[in-house]
C-alpha cells in the first residue's frame, strides 16, 4: 500500500472580510488545491467537499490537468447558483480555475 500526499497551500490575495472562527485561517490567503495530486477515484468528491467548505465571499484557485468541465457542471449542480468561476489558466496539460463562493 503506497501513501499519497495531498498538496493545499495558500497564497496572498487582496484582502477581505475578518475572519471570526478562530481557525487559524488568514483571510488575505486564497486557497490553492492542485487536484493533480488527489487520488483519482476520490477526486471529484475531495473538490467538492473542499468547496462546500468555502464560505461565502471567498474564493479557491482549482489546479486540473486538464479544463475541468464535467466537475465544474457537478459545482453549479451542488451551489445551486452559488458559484462563480473565473479561467486564470487553460493549457493543454494544465487548467487553473478560481472558484468563488457567492
């Protein structure tokens, strides 16, 4: 049995509400998941939960190796309306895509 690591890191951003949670969690840090590094058989449902746990107003940076249609319809179908996504990346072998929690 091999272990696989999964890569989440953060970047600055411009800077948004203050965060009360008490988590730790910096609000200037946008989140960076690179799905590449997620086991294939779970990662349509590791994004989407990650998602899910967004809270409204903020934003993810989505890191495929390729352009991510099919999850991007699944988001819409679980947001309901609630997601707005913006390309920053659409290369061959890899697509970068900011998902924002509205």
């Amino acid at each position: 049995m091999t272990t696989q690591h999964v890569e989440i890191s953060t970047g600055t951003t411009a800077p948004a509400e203050a965060h009360v949670c008490g988590c730790g969690h910096a609000t200037d840090e946008e989140i960076v998941l690179d799905a590449r590094t997620l086991p294939r058989p779970i990662r349509h449902a590791a994004i989407r939960g990650a998602f899910g746990a967004i809270p409204v107003g903020q934003s993810m940076v989505l890191v495929a190796p390729h352009k991510p249609v099919r999850l991007l319809a699944e988001l819409e179908q679980d947001a309901a309306g609630a997601l707005t996504f913006e390309f920053l990346l659409d290369e061959p072998t890899e697509c970068r895509v900011r998902l924002t929690r509205v």
